[in-house]
C-alpha cells in the first residue's frame, strides 16, 4: 500500500475533519469545515481534545498557538484533533510507539 499525504488526508475525510473546497471557475478555495465523514468518530476526537487542551505538554501548546493566531475555540479544537489524526495514523503506519 502507498503511503503518502493523501492517505492521511482521505482518513481526515471520512472522519469529517478535512475542509470542504468551494471552487468558482479556476480558482479553489477551503471555506468550512466538511459536515461528511463519521459524525461519531469526529465528536469522539473533538471532544477528547477539548480535554487535552487543560493539560500541560505538547497538545496544549498546539492549541495555545491556534488561539495566539486568532482562531475561535471550534476551528482551533478542529485543527487540534486533525493534528492528532495525524500522529496517530503515523504511528499506525510505522508501527512504531
């Protein structure tokens, strides 16, 4: 199996964490947040983020930085959980902890 972006972004996908394109002519642009994908699985890595933004480390921080960039409690938790989507499935896939 080929093991590159786009495998971890159609996981983003069907976990209803990658943004919808909105495309007008040639140009694309990113305007929300998809509403399709596993309604459960999203809510499940949102909501365990929201928790892991009152710990002290690495995911606090990443959440920190969001909100020191303007970004509202929601898109920041968003980013959050797809930032963890990410690690995890690195893990998954180098079989490594």
């Amino acid at each position: 199996m080929k093991h590159d972006e786009s495998s971890h972004d159609r996981l983003a996908s069907y976990c209803g964490l990658a943004p919808r394109n909105c495309q007008a002519g040639t140009s694309i642009s990113s305007v929300t947040a998809s509403r399709q994908g596993n309604k459960r699985l999203k809510n499940l890595l949102i909501f365990s983020c929201n928790d892991l933004t009152r710990t002290e480390g690495r995911w606090s921080d990443y959440y920190a930085r969001c909100r020191e960039r303007g970004m509202p409690h929601g898109k920041a938790l968003k980013t959050l959980a797809r930032k963890r989507l990410k690690v995890t499935y690195a893990i998954m896939r180098d079989r490594v902890p």
